[in-house]
C-alpha cells in the first residue's frame, strides 16, 4: 500500500478517489463509483469528502516533506 496522498495527475476534483484508490489498489474510477452509489445511503458522505480534501496532503507537498 502506496502512502494516502492526492496525486497531482488523475484526479477529477479534489483527487480524493483517486488517492483511496491509489492506497487500496484498485482503480479510481471504481472508487468514484463506490462513492456515487455511498450517496444513495444516509449519511456525512460529502463531509468526509471535504474533509479528506482538507487533511490530505496533495503528492507535491507530501513528496518535499520527506
């Protein structure tokens, strides 16, 4: 498993899908899939999204850091 960090190329919005499939190996348009079908159930889906886009580091600055 790769570091949880939104890469700089392939992502559509906030690269969060794309960095949680990064991490879990699987495609991020599997995970976009996953989280289109989560929107359907109740519950914080959007909150967490932003949230992840706030706290997760992008790739550029996570790669200067180490």
């Amino acid at each position: 498993m790769s570091a949880l960090a939104r890469p700089t190329h392939g992502r559509v919005l906030g690269g969060v899908c794309a960095a949680l499939a990064r991490r879990f190996g699987t495609s991020a348009t599997t995970m976009r899939v996953i989280f289109l079908l989560s929107c359907l159930l109740p519950g914080p889906q959007f909150v967490l999204y932003i949230a992840l886009w706030v706290l997760l580091p992008s790739e550029d600055r996570a790669n200067a850091a180490w």
